[in-house]
C-alpha cells in the first residue's frame, strides 16, 4: 500500500479544532469577538481555513500564526494488527520537545493521527514521558467535536490508570525523539 498522507488543509483543519485551538483562541483575543464565535472549536477552525487573506486579513493572519507548529511538522506511517484486520495510519507530529514541570524535565509531543482508508482524523493528543515513564502517557485526547476528554497539564500527578498509545505508534514517537527536539512554538 503507498504511503497516504492527509492533504494540508485536512490537517491544518484538525490541527486548528485540537491541539492549535487554544493557541488560536489567543490569537483571536485582540479583535475582541464574542465567546459564542470562538467556543465551538470545528466551526472556527472553518472559518479561519476559508478566512480571506484580503478580506478578513486579521482573521488570516491568526490562524497561520496559530497553524506555525504544523509547518515544521514531522509524519510517519504506522501499521495496526488487531485479530483479522491491518489499519495504516498517518501520524503527524507539530511539537515534539523536552519540558520542564517543577524540577524535572521530560518529553512533550503533540500527535495527529490519520486513518489510511478513509484519511479521516483518527486522534488528537497532547503527551508526556517523564523520567520514569515505561511509555508515552496521553495527557489529552479530542473528541470528534474539537473539545478534549481528557485535559492534564503536562507532568501532572497522573490518578487512575494511565492511558497509553500503542506500541506502534510508541515506537515512532520514541525513534522521532532519539532524532532531538523539534518545536514549532
């Protein structure tokens, strides 16, 4: 099977509804728009995509400042087994970097999966490995609606059962990180 990556603006659109939506947010303060225009993380990262750049210029201008982790980006492909079926995904990773949480300092990744067959957004996760950590511990996940399930700063006291990602995408992360750091922000 060839490698399928996600088009640019399938990711950028992802992106912008996950992991960039706080950033974007931000970058949406100065122009003091109601908080009904900026909750609903899908339908701003929408409009942002669509925003033109003559016409709505400041609208323009946040999300490709919001979209900046995305440009410097790293992707790898990774097989999933379960019982009868294979599944390929895309990953894309915008942020990969160590970061510190009180006196101890560990990795932080940010993760976009894609599934192959239908190139849909998979998942969205913000995650950590401190020292310690047997493996990549998801900090926060996204819904299909944009919102997080989960939302744990990073190096937080992790109470209850840890969540993890599979091995294989595991072993992208951890041969990505073996490669250095690599921040967008």
């Amino acid at each position: 099977m060839d490698t399928v990556i996600p088009s640019t603006r399938t990711q950028e659109y992802w992106y912008l509804a996950t992991l960039g939506h706080g950033a974007l947010v931000r970058e949406f303060a100065p122009l003091e728009l109601p908080a009904s225009a900026t909750h609903d993380p899908l339908a701003l990262a929408g409009r942002c995509l669509v925003a033109d750049p003559i016409g709505y210029p400041e609208a323009h201008q946040a999300a490709e400042r919001a979209l900046a982790p995305l440009r410097a980006a790293r992707t790898f492909t990774a097989t999933i087994t379960d019982e009868d079926t294979t599944q390929e995904h895309t990953g894309v990773v915008p942020v990969l970097d160590e970061r510190q949480a009180g006196d101890v300092t560990g990795w932080y990744a940010e993760l976009l999966l894609f599934e192959h067959s239908t190139l849909l957004n998979k998942a969205a996760y913000r995650l950590s490995r401190m020292p310690g950590d047997r493996t990549w511990i998801i900090d926060s996940d996204f819904q299909p609606s944009g919102h997080p399930g989960t939302l744990r700063p990073f190096g937080s006291r992790r109470p209850g059962s840890k969540r993890t990602l599979l091995p294989p995408f595991v072993a992208e992360l951890d041969r990505l990180t073996a490669r250095g750091p690599r921040s967008g922000r």
